[in-house]
C-alpha cells in the first residue's frame, strides 16, 4: 500500500477530501503524515481528529536554508513517503525535493490553468481574477508539480460556469465544490501509475 503525504497552509477542506477517500476506501492508501508551514490551522485540527502526525516546518526559523531541505527531506524519508499532494499550500517547495520526488508530487490549483496560474494566483486572488476577466467558465486543475511553478503537466480538470451575480466567494465555493470531487479521484487513478 501507498503512503501520501499532504501539505496544507490553511482549512484543509482538500485534505479533509482525501482523508475521506482514504477511509471509505476510494483511495488506495495510507496518509502517513501532514506537513504544515504553520500552527494553528483548521488543516492540523483534521489531522488531529484522524490521527494523522504532523510537522510544521517553516524555512524562516532555520538559519540556513539547506537545513530546512534537509529536515523537510527526513521527514518525508521518515513517512516513507511514495506520493505528495499539495492541498492548499502557500510556500514554495524546495527544488531538492521536486527532485527527490520527480512525478510524485501533485498540486490542486483553483483555476483551469495555464490560466490564471503562476506567481500571485493564489486563494481568492485567483477568482477575483477570473471575474475580472469575464470568463464564461472557470474549474480547478490537478497538475504534477515541476520547477515551473503551476506549470507542470495536467492531469485533469473540472468546469463550472462563471455567473454574471458571482463574487468572487461564491464562485470560489462552486470551485472548491468540485475541488472535493476531483482531488480524491485523480489521487487514486495516479497511485496505481506509480511503482
Ligand atoms: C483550494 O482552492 C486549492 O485549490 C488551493 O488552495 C485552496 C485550499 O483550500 N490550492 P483548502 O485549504 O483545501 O480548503
């Protein structure tokens, strides 16, 4: 069995997604670990409530930033980790460990990207974005994570329309809808890819 390892910044609502899935079965897996860049977020709650460890790591208490790959990189040694899904999660991850786990890490972006993706696209912003722009349709993508920041190959998508009344709250929230749907779904069918 697969073991995955989530990093999240903030609710964890994809996280609460994939624990889910994990326990009903739809995904084949265990999540041995949740990495956190800070205390205090709902994300560290949930893993609480399913008895998930957790770290917080955050590059800004290491003097040296190869001291932060280092632990970031034990730790994941330590969950035995064969699979990361970035849930929400604001840093930027280090290039030692997109190396380290070529095609096993996998973001959730809110945005059908190429569009609306890169440096500044994050949460809110995204769709605040996309309204401005007028769009007639937005989604969320899930992408294997490369050194190219939200440009790494897609691996699926899901649409929802852009209504003319939406803010950009509830078009987060139609978004987020299928986040919940999609997230779990692709994790599992991309498990049985890797050996
Ligand atoms: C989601 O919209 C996800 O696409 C983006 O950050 C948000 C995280 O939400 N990367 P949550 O913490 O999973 O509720």
């Amino acid at each position: 069995m697969k073991n995955i390892v989530v990093f999240a910044s903030g609710s964890g609502s994809n996280f609460q997604s994939i624990i889910d899935a994990v326990e009903s079965g739809k995904i084949n897996a265990r999540i041995t670990g949740l990495i956190s860049n800070k205390d205090g977020i709902k994300a560290l709650e949930r893993a609480g409530r399913h008895n998930i460890p957790t770290r917080i790591l955050n590059e800004s208490v290491f003097e040296d930033y190869q001291d932060y790959e280092k632990e970031l990189l034990l730790q994941l040694a330590v969950w035995d980790t064969d699979l990361i899904a970035l849930a929400g999660y604001l840093r930027k991850i280090p290039v030692s460990v997109i190396n380290r786990y070529e095609h096993r890490i996998l973001n959730i972006h809110p945005s059908l990207l190429p569009k609306f993706g890169g440096k500044g696209f994050y949460g809110i912003k995204v769709h605040q974005a996309v309204i401005a722009s007028k769009e007639a349709e937005s989604g969320c993508t899930i992408h294997v994570v490369t050194k190219e920041f939200d440009e790494g190959p897609v691996l699926e998508q899901s649409k929802v329309p852009v209504k003319s009344d939406d803010t950009p709250q509830t078009l987060a929230a139609r978004v987020l809808e299928q986040e919940h749907i999609l997230y779990p779904k692709v994790i599992a069918n991309y498990l049985t890819t890797l050996d």
